[in-house]
C-alpha cells in the first residue's frame, strides 16, 4: 500500500483552519447585506413602487423591537428625480406573499412620478450598511442592480442615476394641455357631426348675433357642468340613453327653426337642458380618451376649452359663409334656414331611431 505524502497533513490542516473561518464568517457577512433590499419598479401608469424588503432573522433585538428599523428606512428614504427630491409618500405594510420565506417584512412607497422626468435617484440616509437596489421598468424583463451604502452623507450624493423609459414618464402639464385642447376641438371638427349639427341649428334660428351668443353661452354652461359632474361620478346616465337623447335634441332644434321665427326665452331654457345631453356625451368620450391621474383637473379643463374652440369654428365659419352674405336677402329663410334646418331634423330623427333600436 502507498504511503500518504507527508505533505498532506499540513494541507489537510490549512483547509480545516479555512473552512472553520468561512463558517463563522458567513452570518457575519449575511448579517451585513441581507438586513435590507430594495426592488423599485416604474409602471407604465406615470407612478413608481418602491419595495424595502427586511429579513427578520437578520435584525438584532433593537432594530426589530418596535419597528425600530421600519421607522429608520422610512424616515431615511430620499426619492429624487432630475436631481430634484420629492416629498416621500406614506409607507405600508405589504401583505405576506406566500411565495416569500418566512420571516419577511415589505414595506411599500409608491407616488407619482414628475411629469418630463429623464432620470431616477435613490438614497437610504439611515445608517443599515450596504443593501442592493435593484430598478426596474414595468415591461421589460431586465434589471439594473446598483449596490449602494445607507447613511446620513447620502441623501447629498445619491447612488447611479437611472435613466427611465419613455413608457413610464407622464407628459408635463403642457403637454397635458396641449394633448387635451386637441382631443376636444377635434371631437367637434371634425368628428362630431352631431355637436356640429345642433350648433347650426342654433345659428340658424337668428341673423343677428347676440340671439346666436345667447345660446351658445347657455348651451357651453350647461354640457361644462355635466362634463364636470360626470367625470367625478356625481352624475350618470348609460350612453344607451344619452346619444338618442343627443339625436333628439338636434331634431327638436331643427323643427323649432321651421315653426318660429324669433328667439324666445324658451328656446334658451331648452337649449340648456340639451346642453346637460350633450355634456354627458362628451364625458363619455373623455372618459374613453383616460384623464392622466397626476393632472386631472388641467386636462379636463383643456378638453371642455377644446370643445369650446370647436363651437366657436363652426358659429364662425357659418357667419361667414352664410350669414354675414346672405342674412339680409329677403330669400334667406325660404332658401337657406328652412331646407338646412329640414335635412338637419331628418338626420337627427334617424340617428335617434338608429341609436334607440340598433
């Protein structure tokens, strides 16, 4: 049989003696780096979610008793976006997931991220040594992990900032704005030929102008208020109802244009009423379209605003195409109000047929 080597032993020794100080180094080390972790994800719906992960078995009595350490991460959290901080949100428990270990605490931030922001920082001025933070974009299937270091100096100079997508970022305000104004001129011309349609026939009923304005101003306040109340729930009837009703009021309007010739109080009374429709069909639209949850108030505003541009597009080219050249011919009823305000009655009593049955 051979021999061991005499060089064995020893080796066999200075193995021994490293594997004992790995073994006994190791909670050390786990202790250090698997106290915290953050995951920080960017939603496509302009928010961000950021995760603090604690293991429990890695947290000494005073850290753990209370929620020492839960108050120290939240306290100690700074959120920056552009190099700009942004005030914190309040944190939650996350409820267990039964996928996670036992022994597993999350706690959640989450806010809204600013409009045209390019770049995302993070920093945990609480004094919790080394942690990850791992960033990630609602979407897409990698990561980016950054190892970063917790105390009070880094809330000044924050980690590696991370560039964020463009699906994740929500417009600016004016871009909001912009967007908005669009999408509401555009849903008069050229999409909406039934809002066309009434405000013509409104024209139509007068040659002078104030008559005209009179009821546009009633009609742009009544649909504004049930815009308004109808985004915010207050209000609310099924389109199955509100879009035979819309068709209804443009053949009323027309038909009144063929049984009198001036503006009563009346017609301006209706003309509200109709507005209340009309608003809650333009609603309905808007509520397609989405309104961006961090500048609610500011695109249903530039929407209504649009809607208005669009009215006033149409009263002015009908004055300017009809009523400025013609109004004063002695013709101008028989050859333009009463065949216009007839092919207007027609179509508006087929679309509430339409609308109602089909």
């Amino acid at each position: 049989m051979r021999k061991p080597s005499p060089f064995l032993h020893p080796v066999l020794c200075v193995l021994a003696v490293l594997c004992v100080l790995v073994l006994f180094s190791a909670p050390a080390r786990a202790h250090e780096l698997g106290k915290v972790q953050m995951y920080t994800t960017f939603l496509k719906n302009g928010t961000y979610r950021i995760e603090m992960v604690m293991d429990d078995e890695h947290l000494t009595p005073a850290e753990s008793s209370g929620g020492r350490l839960l108050r120290q991460l939240v306290d100690g959290a700074a959120v920056l976006f552009d190099g700009r901080p942004v005030k914190v949100p309040a944190a939650r428990l996350a409820p267990p997931d039964p996928s996670d270990p036992p022994g597993r605490t999350t706690v959640v931030l989450s806010g809204a991220i600013p409009g045209g922001a390019h770049a995302f920082r993070f920093a945990e001025t609480a004094r919790i040594g080394s942690y990850p933070l791992v960033l990630k974009t609602e979407g897409s299937e990698s990561s980016v992990w950054q190892w970063q270091e917790g105390g009070p100096d880094q809330g000044k100079l924050p980690g590696t900032p991370f560039e964020l997508a463009k699906t994740v970022v929500p417009p600016t305000r004016w871009q909001v704005i912009q967007l908005y104004l669009a999408l509401g001129y555009s849903h008069i011309l050229p999409k909406g030929l039934d809002h066309i349609l009434f405000v013509v026939g409104i024209f139509l009923l007068s040659r002078k102008v104030k008559p005209v304005l009179a009821q546009v101003t009633a009609f742009t306040v009544a649909h504004t208020l049930t815009l308004a109340l109808t985004i915010y729930g207050v209000v609310s009837l099924p389109s199955s109802i509100v879009e035979p009703l819309i068709a209804l009021s443009i053949a009323y309007v027309a038909i009144e244009n063929l049984l009198t010739r001036e503006l009563k109080a009346r017609r301006i009374v209706l003309v509200f009423l109709f507005g209340l429709l009309h608003g809650m069909g333009f609603a309905g639209v808007l509520s397609q379209l989405g309104l961006p949850r961090s500048e609610f108030l500011p695109a249903l505003v530039s929407f209504n605003l649009g809607v208005e541009a669009g009215q006033l597009t149409v009263i002015a080219a009908a004055f300017l195409l009809v009523g400025l050249p013609f109004r004063h011919r002695s013709w101008y009823r028989g050859r333009v109000v009463v065949p216009i305000s007839c092919l207007i009655a027609a179509v508006g009593l087929f679309w509430s047929v339409q609308r109602a049955f089909f």
